[in-house]
C-alpha cells in the first residue's frame, strides 16, 4: 500500500504542493485496484483524466498559438506529438509515476509495454486534472509548461510530428531509394479481437516488426521500430 507520506515526497519531486484534502492520490489510483480493493475511500482517476486531457490540450494550444506562425495544420501536428500517449507515458516514467500508481497485482505484473504506456498516459493526464482543480489553470500551465511542452524541441529535432510511416518513408527513400512496403506475418485471435503482426520491409529486407490490433496500427508500430533499428 502506498501511504500518504509517500505520496507527500512523490508530490514534492514533480513541484507540486500537497494537499490531504486534494486530489493528487486519487489521480494516482487505477481502475483495477478498486477491483481488488472495494473498501478503498478514493474513486478510480479516470474523471480526472477526462479533465485533465482537456486542460493539456488547452494549455499546449496555447502555447502553439502563442509562439508559432505556422500554420494550422503544422500546429496540430505538433499538438498531436506532445500529447498523444507515447509522450505522456515518457513524461511519466521521468517523473517516476509508475511506482506510486494504486494497481491491481494482475496490472502490476503486466509487462506489455503497450498496456503500461497506456496506464502510464492516462496517469499524467489525470494528474494535470488534480493539479488543475487543486491549485488552478496558472499552477496546471506551470506544471503542463514544465513536463509536456519542454518536449518540444526532440519533437521538432527528430520530427517526431510527422507520423512513424511517413517518417520511415522519407528516411528510406533518402537513404536507400526505397520506397518501404509492408507484409501481415500473422494474424490471431478472434475475429472481433484480432492482433496482426506486421513486417516493415525495404525491398527484401525485413527491417523490423510491428503489432497491432488492426493492419494500419500494425503498420505504424513496425515503422516506428523500423527508424529506430535503422537510427534513423
């Protein structure tokens, strides 16, 4: 059980104050916890990630409008870089969420990365929803300001705004003329809950795999493993 001494420390190393009455311990408690816990005194956090989600979307808009003249699609682009699940689940390991989040013994024992950066996203945004309604928008913008929008720049360096196929598709074709092509290796599950595994291939080389529950996300997660294998 995580106690609220932990959770006082936990709330000082990410700058925010602590307050018993707060939410910032029920932004930290999964669903599944309550499963296993009936007893607990605090719902699960997804109320206050539904809050916060909006609160990060605002305060990074803002932040956009405010600083760049692109135009909108490029905004957006952006936007979508610093907010989608991938990034909010590093943001969280840095700030070492995971090890103060209430879990069910089988959720803590899951080790899909998948599973956990999902977890993980939902996590920071339900904390932005408690520091939101704890301590207000400038406080919420400070902390949203600190953890999510100092991304930016890799973002931009690594033009991580430009989606993983697209991406691959520019690095493939500047570095080795080839235009990438992608093969389902295999199909499971049932019809209504299938996984693919996806090949990413440059001409007959079969440069990294991808899995997901549809080809296209299959196709997405086999680009993003394939820049990575090629350091591109």
């Amino acid at each position: 059980m995580i106690d609220d001494k932990e959770i006082k420390k936990f709330a000082k190393s990410i700058g925010v104050e602590y307050l018993e009455e707060g939410h910032l311990k029920q932004a930290l408690v999964h669903r599944s916890y309550l499963n296993e816990h009936a007893d607990f005194p605090l719902g699960h956090n997804e109320r206050l990630e539904f809050l916060g989600d909006a609160v990060l979307e605002l305060v990074v808009t803002e932040y956009l409008f405010e600083n760049f003249p692109n135009p909108e699609g490029e905004l957006t682009n952006y936007r979508a870089a610093m907010v989608n699940g991938q990034n909010l689940a590093k943001v969280s390991r840095k700030l070492d969420v995971e090890s103060h989040l209430f879990l069910s013994k089988g959720e803590a024992q899951d080790t899909s990365e998948k599973s956990r950066n999902y977890i993980l996203a939902n996590g920071m945004e339900a904390i932005i929803g408690a520091v939101y309604l704890d301590f207000g928008w400038d406080q919420a913008k400070k902390f949203i300001t600190e953890n999510i929008i100092s991304t930016l720049p890799e973002i931009l360096e690594k033009k991580l705004y430009i989606d993983p196929k697209s991406r691959f598709q520019e690095e493939s074709q500047s570095h080795a003329s080839i235009t990438p092509s992608y093969k389902v290796l295999e199909e499971s599950g049932p019809d209504h809950k299938k996984t693919f595994r996806v090949g990413a291939f440059l001409g007959k080389e079969l440069v990294a795999e991808g899995v997901g529950t549809s080809k296209q996300e299959a196709q997405v997660d086999a680009a993003q493993n394939a820049l990575e294998a090629k350091g591109w």
